[in-house]
C-alpha cells in the first residue's frame, strides 16, 4: 500500500510538471547590458554617458531596475596589463535610481562627470544595471584615452535683422588633429535649452545663426575640436560666453 502511494504521488508531480511551460533561465530575467555606454573628453573631463536598458536579457520588458555600477581602471602597456585581475577595476559610483546621487539624469539618459584624470593615460569604464533582487546584467565596457585639450577660444558676437554672426579666435596656432569648432547655443540662462548648432565641426572660425527667433536674446559658447584615437572627437576648453539677439531693422 505504501509504495502504491508514493507511485500515485510521482506520477501526480510528473503530470502537474508536464503541464507547465518551459523553465526560464535565471539568467534571462537580469536586466539587459546597456547598449551605448560611452565616454567623451570635454576640456579636462570625461563624461560618461548611457541609457538605461529597457528590456531584461530574456527580451522581457524590465520592470525592476535598480540601479547601476560605474567602474574604471587605467589601462596598461600590453605586457603588463591584466584587466581580470581583482584589483584592475574600482567601483566610481554606484547608482541608487530612488537616490540617484554622483549623476545627472536627462531623458533618461545618465551623464557621470570623470575629473581625476592624467594626460596620456586611457582608461576604460564598465557597468553593469542590476535590479531589485541585486542580479547583474552582463557589462558594457568602453575605453578612451586622455589628451591634452586645447584651450578657449575668444569668442564675439554681431547682430543683424536676420542672423547673429559668430567670430572666434584660437588660443592658439593650428595644432595637431584639429577638426574645427562646435558652436553652442542657448536661450538667455537657461541651461537646460543649450545646444549643439554644428552637427559637425566648423572649419573656419566664423559661423552665421540664421535660426533665431526675433525678441529672443541668445547665449553662445564655442569649443576647439580634435580627431583622435581613431576619429574620436575632443572638446577643449569652452569659450568666453557672449549673447545676441536679431536687431531691429533699419
């Protein structure tokens, strides 16, 4: 009688499992690895920059993001570097998204600003999202080397009816990997309107704004571009502020 009910109860365990659907690896369910992690010298600083992941690794939608952990390590000449090793990386910032502290959020985008940086050194970053119950995604990784930036140009400003006219001069004479120069604007102080206007660098140092609206004062700021590490661009130092707005017709 005993051993007929122990049949009775396995195969009752064995049909009630056959009727479930297929196991999901724990490892499906974690957050999925960021996409576009990157980091961009401006001036003397990196920023690093990425967006969070909106699905789990499985492909689910993710509904349980946590956070994020920001490393970076430097990395070293081919015979001595190890970046598996445990002490190659150190944690930079550790992300709470209740608390979010150490990053500004735009859109959700997240920007860290890197300052403890050497000339002539490239680090690399990785980071990783993870959700409620702690698990990790896989991490994203991306390395950039820091240069010398250039310094400020000088920047001034003239009205017309229908154009601001932008003139600027290097700091400097023409250095190596020069590019051109991004030309930024904004409306008055409001820094959370500023924007690129070059979709790519200015050759020359001069720019015409023909996209301005008439009573609108406008702030400008230019920075010197280089090409480096493979095409990579590098802003340097930003430039004397100066406004404008469209004039009055004569």
């Amino acid at each position: 009688m005993g051993r007929l009910f122990v049949m009775i109860v396995l195969i009752t365990l064995l049909a009630g499992c056959g009727r479930k659907g297929a196991l999901v690896p724990p490892s499906s369910t974690v957050p999925a690895a960021v996409a576009d992690l990157r980091a961009d010298q401006k001036g003397d600083r990196f920023y690093v920059t990425w967006t969070a992941p909106a699905s789990e690794a499985g492909g689910k939608p993710l509904k349980d993001l946590a956070g994020f952990r920001l490393f970076r390590r430097e990395v070293l000449p081919p015979a001595e570097d190890c970046e598996s090793c445990p002490t190659a990386y150190h944690l930079l910032q550790q992300v709470d998204l209740e608390y979010p502290k150490g990053v500004q959020v735009d859109n959700n985008r997240y920007i860290y600003t890197d300052t403890d940086l050497k000339d002539g050194t490239t680090y690399q970053y990785k980071l990783v999202a993870y959700n409620r119950d702690g698990a990790e995604s896989d991490s994203s990784r991306v390395r950039s080397k820091k240069v010398i930036a250039p310094a400020a140009p000088r920047l001034t400003a003239a009205s017309t009816p229908d154009s601001i006219n932008l003139e600027w001069q290097p700091a400097s004479g023409v250095v190596a990997d020069h590019a051109g120069f991004h030309v930024y604007r904004r409306r008055g102080g409001d820094s959370t309107t500023s924007v690129l206007l070059t979709a790519t660098p200015v050759k020359g140092n001069r720019y015409v704004d023909r996209h301005a609206d008439f009573g609108v004062t406008y702030t400008y700021v230019v920075r010197e571009v280089l090409s480096v590490n493979d095409g990579q661009l590098v802003e340097g130092a930003v430039s004397n502020e100066v406004t404008g707005s469209l004039a009055m017709p004569e």
